[in-house]
C-alpha cells in the first residue's frame, strides 16, 4: 500500500497547505464537544477570523477548501472576501463524529466516561461516545485535501478550513505518522494554522499552530 508521503514523493513541487481552525464559539468556551453539531461562530470568533484573513491574504492562496459546518464555514468567508476566491465545501472535512459525547463537556465527558477517554489519550483506537475513530476521520478527510492540493500550480497555496481534530488526523495521515503518536501534535488555537509543505521526499509540516501568540486550545481538541 502506497503511502501518502510516497504518493507525494519525487514531486517537488512547492507546494504549501494551511490548515487553519475555525474561530471561536460558544461551546469551545464552555469546553463542550462539539463533533459535527453546527454551531455558529461567537462575535469573537468573527473578529478572529476576520484578523486571521487578513494574514493568511498575503500568503497568496490559489484554493480554499472547508467543512461545510458553519463555524468552518463562515471562517472561510472571510478569506474569500479578501481573496476573491470561491470556497468549495465539503462534509467530509467535518470534526469528528462523537456520539453520545456531543453536547457534553469536558467535565461531564470525564465523569460519564472516564475509561473510555483514559483510553484515547493514551493512543488506543476509541470510538468516543459510539463515534468515529481518528483513523476513520483521517480517511475521509485527508484524500480531499489532497485531491484539491493536486490541482494546484507549481508553487501553490491550498486553505483548507477544518476542525482540531480533523486537522490534527489529517496531518498526521500526510505525515505518514503512526496513528498512536497523532497525540504529539499539539491541539490549535481558535483561527490558528498549521502549514504544509511538499518536498522530495513528501509532506513536510512547516509551521504548527502559527497566527497569534499563544492561547489556550478550547474545545473539541484537548
């Protein structure tokens, strides 16, 4: 079985992916998992997302790309603002389904299932609250961020606009990682990105969590 990396490798095109979370909303701050519940984005998250755009625009982007949910979404129309570009949405870049622990927070998730989260922190395969498990929500989303890196120039930038946790699996499967060390990437801040780069040899990760100083990770990603 080929690998992304090596599907990836001899290329050399240049080209970068920024993968870049959604701004705030109400539930990150209350730590409540959010999964793939559509949850609008908080004034905050707005003005986050508008500063954010602001920054990314001068990276050049040639494609964005994002989770159809409205807090990715709604992140994403604030650089095609500035960009001109349009955005392609897709379900597939969702957070991860979570089950029964959609709804709950971080608190009421230790309480209830205590074991279960024990054991996804220490890198078991765990279908949180009956969910899905991160290798599954890598093989949905990975495939699309790479099908839209193909169809960029030589040099090219891709946004895509995702979820912590999507965004963490996603990295992982185009760094040809071993899923029980997706744990080491660190979770992203609100409106913060991480960025790819193609070189000889396959994806290589450039900048993680970059975009602002540092803040606490809220949500679905800790």
């Amino acid at each position: 079985m080929t690998s992304f990396s090596e599907a990836s490798a001899g290329k050399g095109r240049g080209r970068r992916i920024i993968l870049w979370r959604h701004g705030q909303t109400a539930w990150n701050v209350e730590r409540r998992f959010q999964g793939t519940t559509d949850v609008e984005l908080t004034e905050t998250g707005v003005a986050q997302a508008r500063r954010a755009a602001r920054l990314l625009v001068s990276l050049k982007p040639d494609g964005i790309v994002a989770s159809d949910l409205k807090r990715a979404a709604n992140t994403a129309a604030e650089l095609a603002a500035l960009t001109g570009l349009d955005v392609t949405h897709d379900e597939a870049l969702r957070e991860t389904y979570a089950g029964a622990w959609q709804g709950l927070t971080h608190e009421e998730i230790i309480a209830r299932y205590g074991d279960e989260y024990t054991a996804w922190k220490r890198g078991e395969p765990v279908r949180r609250g009956g969910g899905e498990l991160e290798t599954e929500v890598a093989d949905r989303a990975a495939p699309v961020v790479l099908r839209h890196a193909e169809k960029l120039p030589e040099d090219g930038t891709l946004v895509v606009v995702s979820h912590g946790g999507t965004i963490r699996t996603t990295i992982g499967r185009l760094l040809a990682l071993d899923p029980h060390n997706w744990e080491s990437l660190g979770g992203l801040s609100n409106c913060c990105w991480s960025v790819l780069g193609e070189g000889a040899r396959g994806w290589r990760l450039l900048e993680h969590n970059a975009g602002t100083l540092p803040e606490p990770v809220l949500g679905d990603d800790d």
